[in-house]
C-alpha cells in the first residue's frame, strides 16, 4: 500500500508522540540561569555607561529581576604573546586554538576598553581584588547559588 508525503509525516509524528522518548508532563523545567561577564577592571570600580552603579551590580540586579536563584560571574583576564601582535584585533582566527607554538610572554589585565593590556602589578590586582570582594558579596545576597568561571582570552 502506498502512502503520501502527507500520511507518511502524520504518521511519523503520531509515532513519535507515543514513543518512551517523549517528555512527560511530569519532567521538570531546567533553570536557565544568568552570566555575568566582567571584560575589564573599571566594571568592577567606578560606575559605567551612564548608570549609577559598576557594571557588575548593574548586571547582577538585571539578572535578579529575572527571578533566577542562580548566578555565574566571568571575570576576564588576558594573555599576551608577541608573536600574535601582528594579527589584526578585528579577526577570529580560528586555527589558532590548536597552535602549540604560541608563548605567553605575560598575563595582564586591562582597566577600560581601550586601555592598554598591562602585566598585573600590585594595584591592578588590588582594584581586581577589591571589586571582585564588593561584587560576590552582592551576589550572595541576590541569589541562592553564585559559581566563578575565569575567562582567559589572548590579547591581541
């Protein structure tokens, strides 16, 4: 017997809806929670963009009014190898993650946007420090569960 395109797909489709893979009304939601990801130090220092708070409590506050119990903050920090300083900042270069043959030359972090990748000195990662301390404590009164992923990109 011969079936159309039509009766094949409802058939399909009616297959599958009976089948042991389908979800029951009784599988519970997954929490999508919110990241909060920190490029840079003065995030963590001064207040930015116009708001009145860092960035930090500015995206730790917007995340909290999307009734999530859990948060995730991705402080940024970079490495710097000479040999890339000829690449253009503007371009992926996606063969580079499996290059052996690149160094770090040093880790530095940067202040603002457009402010130099400096080697970290005593004040750099005392404003990190400290900004860092005023933003997870905000976090542990806004949420349940607050996880640190460190973000480490190349400076180029």
């Amino acid at each position: 017997m011969l079936m159309s395109k039509q009766g094949l797909i409802v058939g399909l489709a009616l297959f599958l809806l009976s089948s042991p893979w389908q979800l029951g009304a009784t599988a519970s939601a997954v929490e999508l929670s919110s990241s909060v990801i920190l490029f840079y130090n003065s995030e963590l220092d001064k207040p930015m963009y116009g708001a009145p708070v860092t960035q930090c409590e500015l995206l730790l506050r917007r995340a909290q009014k999307h009734g999530g119990r859990r948060v995730q903050i991705i402080p940024t920090h970079y490495w710097y190898d000479a040999s890339e300083a000829s690449q253009s900042p503007e371009v992926c270069y996606p063969d580079n993650w499996a290059d052996t043959s690149l160094k770090v030359d040093y880790y530095c972090s940067k202040y603002e946007w457009n402010s130099n990748c400096e080697p970290f000195n005593s004040g750099s990662v005392t404003t990190f420090k400290n900004g860092m301390q005023k933003c997870l404590a905000l976090a542990l009164t806004l949420f349940d569960e607050v996880f640190i992923a460190p973000h480490l990109d190349p400076f180029t």
